[in-house]
C-alpha cells in the first residue's frame, strides 16, 4: 500500500470536492476509506495498492473531470 497527496488547482465549490472524491474512490486499487479530499488546501490524500492503479491514472481520473493536478507524491504507508 502506498499513500499519495495529489496538489491541484484552487478548488472553487464544494460540488468539486464531491466530484473529485466520488472519482477517486470509484478507481479500482484506491483504499476508499482513505480518501481524503481537503478544500481549502486543494489536496487529495489516499491510499492505493501500486500492483493495481498507478497515481498517473488517478492523476488522469481527476484530470478527466476538468481539474488540474500540479503535483504529486509518493510514500510507502
């Protein structure tokens, strides 16, 4: 299991949040419950199983909603 904390744009409404989140725990291999999106730093904070997803397609699935993603990172949980 990996954590990753994935920086986006300025999050402007909390119907974004919801649509981020419901994305994110929607992909095969995230852990849902460790879903983390956080409004007013613009973050998203989950774990995922590297074997299964990659954080270049989680990446791609916030991508895909019309977000931008700036940066993310990697750590062992």
């Amino acid at each position: 299991m990996q954590k990753a904390t994935i920086q986006l744009e300025t999050l402007t409404c909390p119907s974004c949040m919801q649509k981020i989140d419901s994305a994110v725990k929607g992909l095969d291999g995230v852990d849902k419950d460790s879903v983390k999106v956080m409004f007013n730093s613009s973050k998203v904070k989950l774990n995922f199983e590297p074997e299964k997803i990659s954080v270049e397609e989680i990446e791609k699935a916030i991508t895909k909603l019309g977000y931008e993603v700036k940066k993310s990172t990697v750590k062992e949980a």
